[in-house]
C-alpha cells in the first residue's frame, strides 16, 4: 500500500525537526480552536502535535479519539509543542473516523473492572505501551542471556499427565475423554532433555489454578526455565542471578524512556548486580521473627514475610536452604542436614518479593521414590521421571523464573496484572 510506504514515523519526524513529512497515527488528543485543531497523533515511537487550519480540513473536527489517520505536512520547531516539533498540516491524505472512544475518566471511575473488561482497547494507551515495550526487551534479554552462555532452547508441552508443583493448583482438561492438566512447569521435560544437551532453556506459559486473587498471581504466566547436568544448587543460584542482573542491564540500556514514563526509580535497577544478597532460610525467619510476626522454623513464606523481608533490602536477596516440607517433593535433601533442602528462591527488594524458585533434583532413583511416597504421592504417576534416574543419572540443578512478577518489579506495578496485555486471573478470561 502506497501509505504504509512513505510515512514517517513520529520519532524519526520529532528527531528531524524540519522538512516535509507524512505520518500515520491515532488521535491521542484534540482541542478544536476558533481556527485551529490541534491534534495529537500517536503512533508504536512517540506522540507529536499536529496543527490544522479549521477552515481548511473540516473533518478535523469529527475525528474522535483514536480515530485513524495519515497526514501531509511541514515539520515545525516550537518549543510550546510536546517533543518541540509540530507538523503543519497540508493534506489529510486517509481518516477513518472512530465512534466516541469508550474510555474515559467517567467510565473508569465508575467500575472498578471497566478498563480490564476494556482490556482491547487499553492496551494502545500509553502506559500500557511503554510496558509492552519493557516487556519486548525482557524476553529478548532472557533469550539472549541463555543463547550467549551455552544453553540450547527446547520446547515442552503444554498438556500434561502429572503435578510438578502440587495437586492443589492444576487444571484440569478433557483430553478425548480422559483428564489431563495443563502444565505448572516445564522442569520434568527439562530434566530429561540435559540427557541430551547438557544445558538446556525455555520459555512458555505455566499454568495454576491458583484460586484467590492476589497481587502477584495469574492462573496463565510466562515462565522461563533451565535446567542443567553436572550442577548443584550454587551454579543454580549463579546462573539465575546473573540472568535477572542481565535483563535489567538490558532495559536499563533500551528502556530509559519509558521507564522515566513509568516513573520507575533507576537507582534501584541499578543496585540490582549479581552477585545478589545472601540469606539462609533460618536467617530469614529469625528476622521475621524480630519484626514480630509469627513465624516459626518449617514454616513457608507467604506474601506477607516475603514483603517484610525485603523491605529490608535495596538489592535481589537470594533465600536458600528451605524446609523439606515447604518444598516439592524433587528438591534434594541438604545431606549434611536432611530436614532441609537444597533450594533457594530470588526475591525482589522493595516488598516485591518471589520471581525465582530453583535448586538441586534428587538424582537417586531410589531416594527419589522414598521421598514420593513420604510425600503421600503415588510412584506410577512419576514412572518416567524416575526412569531418568535408571540411565546415567547425573548431579543437575535449574530453576524457573516469573517473567511477569520480573517485569513487575522492573516497572514498578502494583499487580501483576498491570504488566500483562491480557491477564487470566480467577475471575478473568476476557478479552
Ligand atoms: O516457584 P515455582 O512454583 O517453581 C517451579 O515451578 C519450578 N518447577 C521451577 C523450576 O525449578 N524449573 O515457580 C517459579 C516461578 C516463581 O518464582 C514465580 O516467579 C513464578 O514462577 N510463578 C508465578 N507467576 C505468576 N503467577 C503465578 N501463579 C505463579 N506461580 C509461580
Ligand atoms: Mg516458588
């Protein structure tokens, strides 16, 4: 199409400051003078001014927000203009005309769930825009850090037969007459692929019935994880800290802009280096303890500890040696202390809390299905994980992490909803 050809884009127009140009866009905003329209136009790069004579292009007037237009102009210094660039309009080259846009200041006001139920029409706001940016760039740093460091990407499926992170929060699936779940991690296929390629990744949406609604969970998330042979829990540590410090160098290095939009603090991006801080578990919970809440030794760590613990630190904490009973039933005994195991979690500072949980697996077939049958669980439903323990089994360590709790740490969110386009909750599944 001869339109898609010639245009311009808004950042490239504000950058040149002059010349003649055509740009394609939305109307972000309007004000009608007695002469003049004046127009935001909004397109992927930016927001500019444009400036319509009234009596020259009547169909200024009409066009609603988010209407869709492609206009002709020259290129403008003034230092009153957003960006300090205005287009003067010379021709309107192509509009389309939206309704009157749905969102606004009154509707949202009045429903609590109208901008989610609107979900397909917030996305183009701008806020939502800058996020979707920060998210383009955390998923291509997640890929470039593995890729660059040896790890081969594979692939697992999604419909599964077993619970990797308990029965409590599966979902269940009519599979051709037969129950299956779709699937809370990827792990188990991982464990099986380092067989093959030693050091493998992947990223893909894990699934939890997770049925109450809080800050920080979605029953549909991305989830990236590894998984390698001859590793224990410290290379796991390692490798998942200076994964988490690499894509925050990444949009520290792409994302300015919008961060400075978010209104994101950049200090605390920028005191997020490996290596991260250090706590073991019985640490943390006699912090916990000092601070006053009742916690005791065996006990998990909810949203609330997690946020009490790390409002005590300006950096990524990584918390190891948890309990054997706060922890799937995989992770690997600590051998010099079998009530606890070889695990940790990263959390985010600032109250974020959990976005990694890895550790060392059971290696030992036979240990394996001990611990199988201690947690109450039936060995046949785990057959061929075990079987991986049969054939050269070797020491291997990985872990996941939540890239949407990541990105919400990064942009400074409130709910991980803010930074999914279209977020699955409890209550949600639409649009
Ligand atoms: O701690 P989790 O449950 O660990 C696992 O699934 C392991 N099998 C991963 C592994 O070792 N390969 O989940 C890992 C991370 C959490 O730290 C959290 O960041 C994220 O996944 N996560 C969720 N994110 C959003 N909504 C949810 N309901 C989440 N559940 C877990
Ligand atoms: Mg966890």
């Amino acid at each position: 199409m001869e339109l898609f050809k010639r245009a311009t884009s808004v950042a490239e127009a504000i950058k040149l400051g002059e010349g003649r140009v055509t740009l394609r866009g939305w109307v972000y905003r309007k004000r009608a003078l007695r002469e003049k329209v004046f127009i935001l136009l909004r397109d992927s790069t930016g927001v500019i001014q444009l400036v319509l004579p009234r009596d020259k292009f009547r169909v200024a007037g009409d066009l609603n927000i988010e209407s869709s237009i492609v206009v002709t102009g020259v290129l403008v210094r003034d230092s009153r203009a957003p960006g300090s660039v205005e287009l003067h309009v010379e021709s309107v080259d192509w509009a389309c005309a939206g309704e009157p846009y749905p969102i606004n200041e009154d509707a949202v006001k009045a429903d609590s769930e109208y901008l989610l139920d609107m979900r397909h029409l917030w996305v183009r706001g701008r806020k939502m825009q800058a996020i979707l940016k920060v998210r383009h760039t955390v998923f291509g740093a997640v890929h470039e850090y593995f890729r660059s460091r040896g790890f081969y990407e594979v692939q697992a499926p999604m419909f599964v037969t077993a619970a990797v992170e308990g029965g409590a929060t599966l979902f269940r699936v009519d599979y051709f007459g037969r129950h299956v779940y779709l699937t809370q991690s990827s792990q188990f296929y991982l464990e099986a692929l380092i067989y093959s390629l030693e050091r493998v990744y992947t990223m893909a949406p894990s699934f939890r019935a997770e049925p109450s609604r809080t800050r920080r969970h979605l029953t549909e998330f991305w989830h990236a994880e590894a998984e390698m042979a001859w590793a224990g829990v410290e290379d796991a540590v390692r490798v998942s800290e200076e994964l988490v410090g690499h894509v925050i160098e990444r949009v520290l290095g792409e994302r300015q802009d919008e961060l400075k939009m978010l209104g994101r603090a950049m200090e605390s991006l920028e005191r997020a280096r490996p290596p991260f801080y250090r706590i073991s578990y019985d640490e943390a919970v006699e912090i916990l303890q000092r601070r006053g809440l009742a916690i005791k030794w065996g006990d998990d760590l909810g949203a609330d500890e997690e946020r009490a613990l790390t409002l005590e630190f300006d950096r990524p904490v990584v918390l190891y040696g948890f309990p054997e009973r706060v922890k799937a039933f995989y992770h690997r005994n600590d051998p010099r202390r079998p009530e606890a195991t070889l695990s940790f979690d990263v959390l985010m500072p600032e109250g974020y809390g959990e976005v990694v949980g890895g550790g060392e697996r059971i290696y030992d077939a036979r240990e394996l299905v001990e611990k199988i049958v201690r947690f109450g669980m039936n060995p046949e439903d785990y057959q061929w994980y075990i079987d991986l323990r049969r054939y050269g089994s070797v020491p291997h360590a990985g872990f996941g992490l939540g890239v949407d709790r990541l990105v919400m740490w990064i942009v400074g969110a409130d709910h991980i909803r803010d930074v999914v386009p279209f977020p699955r909750d409890v209550r949600r599944v639409r649009p």
